[in-house]
C-alpha cells in the first residue's frame, strides 16, 4: 500500500514554518500500520496543486492533503480538487450551518469570506472540523482516497483522529503492525556506526537505518510486529557492537534517561559550567532532573574540574554527583570531570581546530559527554570520554 502525504502553502516550501504535522502524521500513520512511502510540497498556484493531485492520485492508494482550506484568497484547496476531478464545488449546507454556529458562540459576525469554506467538490464526502470553520472531505481520484485536512495542527490532528483513521481502517484495512527498534548513540559519526553493523544478517523483509543529527547517530531497525522475536535477537547484536556508543535507546531522550536513573538511586547532581555557560544545566533541569546546585562561569573562565572536591557543600555528600566543564584553557584544553561518593574522575581533552571555531557545536558535545560520564557511571560501566573530537590528554 502506497500512503502520500501533499502539504500545500508558500510558507511551508519556502522554510517560513516548519512542516510539524508532516512529522506528526508520519509517527501515527507508521504506530497504525500506514508506514508512509513518499511525502512532497506544493506552494500557493492552483496550477501547480492541481497537477500534483493529478499526478500523486496515479501513484498512490492513500493521499493526505494538508492546508490550504481557509477563506483568504491563497486558500484554494478545495477549487484544485474540484478541477483535477473534473466536477464543480457544491455549497455544503451542513458544515454552513456549523460555521455559522461556530461565530454565534463567540458572539462574533461571521465574513462572508467565510462561505468558501462550506464549498467542496461535488462529488466529495465532507469531514467536519471539530476545532475550527474549515471542513475537510474525502474524494476519490483514479484509484486513490484522497482527505483534504486543514493547516492548523489541532484542527488537523484532530480530523485526522476522529475522521481520517476510521475511514482509512475501513477503506484500507492496515497491512500487519510495524515494528521498529530504535537506539541513539554518541562519539562516532555515521559511516564509523554503518561499517560497525555492516556485516549483521536482517531478517527477511528487515531494514536498518541511520539518522544523523551531529552529534548523535540514531540506528532503526524497522519490520513487522510478527517479526519481533527474530528482530529482537537481531537487536541484541546490534546492543552489544555499539555498547560504548550507546546512549538510550526508544523515542525518550538522554537528560531523560539519566534523570530516571537519579532518581531510581537518589542521587543529587552538582554542576560547576565553564565552556557550556549554563546549557547543561539548562538540559537537566527541562528533563526535571534533581539538581543540588549550579554553577555557571564564562567561556574563558579559569574554572576546572580540579577544584571539584572543594566546591562540594557541606553536609551528606553521599547522595551528590558533581559535574564539572571547564572553560576553555589555553586555547584548545577542556577539563570535564566527575566526582561521586566512591572516586574522583578528571579527563583532561585537546579539542580539535574545527570545534573550537565552532563553540555552540562544542557546547552541545561538551553536554552530552558530561552526561555520559554521569549515565556510565550510574549504570556501573567504565567512566570515559568517547567523542572523537575530544582527545584525551591526562588523567587523574
């Protein structure tokens, strides 16, 4: 089964917004079954939108056409699946009615530029919005089902909730469960991850893929829910070749993961900030991470790990884990360290040229290595630096 996705409007092909409900529909459809094979973008010519239905609905058996159903004069959805069907736009007296209703409850008028809104292709089954006045409908070109979804996300989403699965699940009964297994590592860039895994044997039908977004590489293995238990001793393989890179795996996150894992052990974090000015602290404390104190200096700041053990407050040390950054020293040196009731680690790291020219690149490595020191430490694996970029000189 082929699903598309169509999302119309200038601001989205000219990088104005970002696409969020692209992203959105993409993880529920694949969570339903409805993996999505091709997504594109057309902008506000009814010309172009026009031929684009006429081409997608020749390739596809399900087609999602986002945005484009609003009163204003960009907004011509609706006339562009009327043409490329080759029928004309009917005034849906119903959703008219609800539009209407929708101004009397905010003791509003309502413009006549609203009317459009109430017009769909004759031959289309309307799709009532439940957040706002502009109502979709469903139409069938060559042999494809075409829904036509507002641009704003709660409306779209809830369209797609309420009106768009049940239909789909009835018009096209979803292929078996997808599966997909996924981990994100740290410290080496894509291709030295891809070489790692190269010579794993898939399960028939089972693909492994990567998705680089410096500096982390995520790894998905991605197959059918039947294939669970063949894809879970496939995985396990997988666990341990990339056991040192190996941050978490699923949908969560680091900072979420190690706060987790505080907490299951009651500990406390301490954070002294040079280089990364705040931004460590920043990802813990999004993620509620439990935070004794912070400290932040500048990126020049003659703070370094070092001076750890001093800085640790009075009172039960036992249940706190200092972490330090330093700043930048000499140039081209940054201490990381970390201190816990049991041991005192201090790495002392080089940092290449092209890091330090580029210091919010820095800064995000920086933070995650001081959590993998954390997480390595707190999950009883050997404490160390694993970015390439950051070679270790000294050791205490």
């Amino acid at each position: 089964m082929k699903v598309e996705m169509l999302s119309t409007g200038d601001e989205v092909l000219h990088g104005e917004i970002i696409d969020t409900n692209a992203v959105w529909l993409a993880s529920t459809f694949y969570e339903a079954g409805y993996a999505m094979t091709f997504r594109t973008t057309s902008g506000d010519s009814l010309a172009t939108l026009v031929d684009t239905l006429k081409q997608r609905s020749q390739v596809a058996d399900i087609l999602v056409v986002n945005g484009g159903l609003g009163p204003t004069s960009d907004d011509f959805t609706s006339q562009a699946a009327a043409q490329a069907a080759g029928v004309g736009l009917v005034r849906n007296e119903q959703w008219l009615t609800q539009i209407r209703a929708f101004f009397a409850r905010r003791g509003s008028e309502m413009a006549d530029i609203n009317l459009k809104q109430a017009d769909i292709p004759e031959t289309a089954e309307m799709l009532p919005n439940g957040n706002g006045t502009a109502c979709g409908f469903r139409l069938q070109l060559n042999d494809c089902q075409i829904f036509f979804t507002p641009g704003p996300p709660s409306e779209f989403q809830l369209m797609i909730t309420e009106q768009v699965m049940p239909r789909l699940r009835y018009l096209c009964p979803a292929p078996e469960k997808l599966l997909c297994l996924r981990l994100t590592t740290f410290g080496r860039g894509e291709s030295f991850i891809a070489s790692q895994l190269a010579d794993i044997a898939l399960p028939a039908g089972v693909t492994l893929g990567y998705r680089a977004a410096a500096p982390i590489v995520e790894v998905k293995l991605s197959g059918q829910e039947a294939q669970r238990a063949e894809m879970q001793a496939c995985w396990q393989t997988i666990k341990i070749l990339m056991h040192d890179y190996l941050l978490f795996e699923g949908k969560s996150d680091f900072a979420t993961e190690i706060t987790t894992l505080l907490k299951a052990q009651q500990y406390q974090l301490q954070l002294r900030e040079g280089f990364s000015a705040g931004l460590l602290c920043w990802t813990l404390s999004s993620a509620q991470a439990p935070l004794r104190s912070a400290l932040t200096m500048g990126h020049q700041s003659d703070l370094g790990s070092q001076a750890l053990e001093t800085y640790l407050p009075d009172g039960d040390r036992t249940a706190t884990l200092s972490v330090t950054i330093s700043g930048l020293i000499d140039g081209c040196y940054i201490e990381l360290g970390l201190v816990t009731p049991e041991q005192r680690y201090i790495f002392k790291v080089s940092v290449t040229e092209s890091l330090t020219a580029s210091p919010a690149r820095l800064q995000a490595i920086l933070v995650i290595q001081a959590m993998y020191l954390v997480h390595r430490w707190l999950t009883g694996q050997t404490v160390q630096i694993i970015y390439q970029g950051l070679n270790h000189v000294d050791e205490t």
